[in-house]
C-alpha cells in the first residue's frame, strides 16, 4: 500500500465542533477487498479504532474519509483480503488545528533577516524549498508553486508561496501550539516593498509601473490569489493576518481603506469564502507614526464585517517587543 492522500505535515483548519474531515486516499499493487485506517495521537488529539475507508476498491486506487479530532497524530493504513493481511503504509504526522495565511510587505516576510526555528514540530509551513522560483517569480504561475508539501518551520525553512525564511512566524507558531494544544500551519504571500495600492491596482486592472513588482503577472496580489486558490481548498483556512501600512502612507486616509476593503473582498471572492476573516495590524511607524494610515486602518477594522483587530505594530520598539 502507499498513501497518497494526506500529505504528511498537513495541519487540516479545524471546524466549531474541533474536528476537521480527512481525505484517505493511496493505491494498492495486489487485491485487497478492505482498506482501514487509524490515527494514532502523538501530542493531543483523540485515538481512532481501525476504521473501514473502503470495501472492494478497484482499479489500484481507494479512498474514503474520516473525521478527526484537533490534534498531531500518525497515521496507519492496512489492506486485507479474505481476511488475510496485504500490506500496510504508515504517514509519520497528520495534524487538524489553525490554519493562516499571512501577507503584507517586508515587515511581514523578513527578506532575508536572521530567523529562529519553532520549538514545536507542530508549528508547520507550506514548504518553500520546492517552489520553481526561477519560473515563479518571472510568471506568477501557480503550477511552479509547491505542491502540498509541508515542513516543521526550521531557522532555514521559508514558507510558500513567498516567504524565504520563518521570520517571526515560526514564534508565532510556538506560542499559538502552547496556547491552544493543536497543530499551526502558516502560508505567507508577503511581498517586500509592496503596498495595498498595488493589490487594489491590480484587482481593478488599472496598470502601474515598479522597479520589482510586476503589474503583468499580477503581482503582488497574484501571491494571495494562488495560496487561496493552490492550498487553502485542501487546508481549509482560519483567516488572513495582514501587515500593511508603512508603505501607504503618501495616500489618503480614504483611499488606504478603499485599498483594503477592495483587496478583502477579492479575496473573499477567490476563496469561495465570503466571511473569511482577516486580522488587520495596526502599523504605520517610518520616521514617526501617520496619522492618515492608522486612521484608514481602524476604519478598515471597525466597519468591514469579519475584519478583527490585530497588533499595534506603532508601539514596538526595539527588538525585545
């Protein structure tokens, strides 16, 4: 037997009820007439009795589904036939948590800035280390991006479809896993140097002109777009954290949130999720705070439904913060 669905690492979002539906799928080389599978916990989560996935499956392939509780588990699959046993196959992690997907601008990737890893193998990110990046960025072709591969966030391990490095996101992901118990899988399509006029540009296709963000492929919204589009209909998706502001700060009050408010609903459209939350930080600070900005910003926060406070980036500091 192999198993070709999960993909080991995934993190599934987790519904009201702490459980997320998981697709088991994998194929077989000699007959079986029962396929079964059981998650085993290894840190939170609930054990499963062998479970039946598939009577008589044919054509080489079987698949079924089970539902499972908030947690990080491994997964065993075993095929019989006439009782007898065929093979097994075994994935090392599964995990049903938070799912999010981060974007913004240099605050929120990190360039190339020094990284810590999580502490937690159970802080997880789409893996960047297979993206085609040399086809990717001079396209915006999701077909470059990486498949459903997923790594624990190491100091060296970026996060599709954008993010070279773990950045803050990896300490993030460690204080969320000791808050809540459950398994974190973070997408990042932050783009440095961008701004939300770009995206709002491009979602209304008015063209513009940049030194590195190229208006014809759709960049930089093409970012957000694929990682809603490529994972989150596998994943599932808790919401989006975003970090823009800084780089606004020559446009108007109104059009800030005119920006945000059109680039939320695009990407509500393209989820197929028309109440997909989005936490919103408030951050304007280049050599002083604008006023314009957190204005627009607490505007977007406090008028747009689904929209939630984030934090208020003005008040960092120093590096500690």
């Amino acid at each position: 037997l192999q198993i070709t669905s999960p993909a080991n690492r995934i993190v599934y979002q987790r519904n009201a009820a702490n459980q997320a539906p998981i697709l088991i799928a994998g194929t077989y080389a000699q007959p079986v007439d029962k396929v079964e599978a059981r998650f085993v916990p290894v840190n939170g989560g609930t054990a499963t009795d062998w479970t039946l996935v598939q009577t008589n499956p044919r054509g080489g392939a079987f698949s079924g589904q089970m539902t499972l509780n908030a947690g990080w588990y491994t997964l065993e699959v075993r095929g019989t036939f006439q009782d007898r046993p065929v093979g097994q196959a075994r994935l090392d992690r599964v995990g049903v948590g938070e799912v999010l997907l981060i974007m913004g601008h240099s605050n929120a990737q990190g360039g190339f800035s020094p990284s810590k890893g999580a502490t937690d193998e159970r802080v997880v990110g789409a893996d960047y280390g297979k993206i085609e990046m040399e086809n990717y960025l001079p396209s915006g072709d999701p077909n470059f991006l990486s498949g459903l591969d997923f790594v624990s966030l190491c100091q060296t391990c970026g996060i599709a479809p954008f993010n070279g490095v773990p950045w803050v996101w990896s300490q993030l992901g460690d204080l969320l896993v000791k808050k809540l118990n459950v398994p974190v899988l973070f997408y990042s399509a932050a783009f440095g140097g961008t701004n939300m006029e770009q995206n709002y540009k491009v979602i209304k296709g008015i063209p513009f002109e940049h030194g590195f963000v190229n208006y014809r492929i759709g960049m930089p919204y093409a970012n957000l777009k694929n990682a809603l589009m490529r994972y989150v209909p596998t994943t599932g998706l808790r919401g989006v954290l975003a970090l823009h502001g800084e780089n606004d700060r020559f446009s108007s009050k109104d059009d800030i949130v005119k920006f945000y408010q059109t680039t939320i609903e695009q990407s509500r459209l393209d989820a197929g999720k028309p109440d997909l939350a989005w936490v919103v930080a408030v951050s304007s600070f280049n050599s002083g705070v604008w006023e314009n900005v957190t204005a627009a910003l607490r505007e977007v926060i406090a008028t747009t439904p689904h929209v939630y406070d984030g934090p208020n980036l003005d008040l960092v500091n120093s590096p500690e913060d």
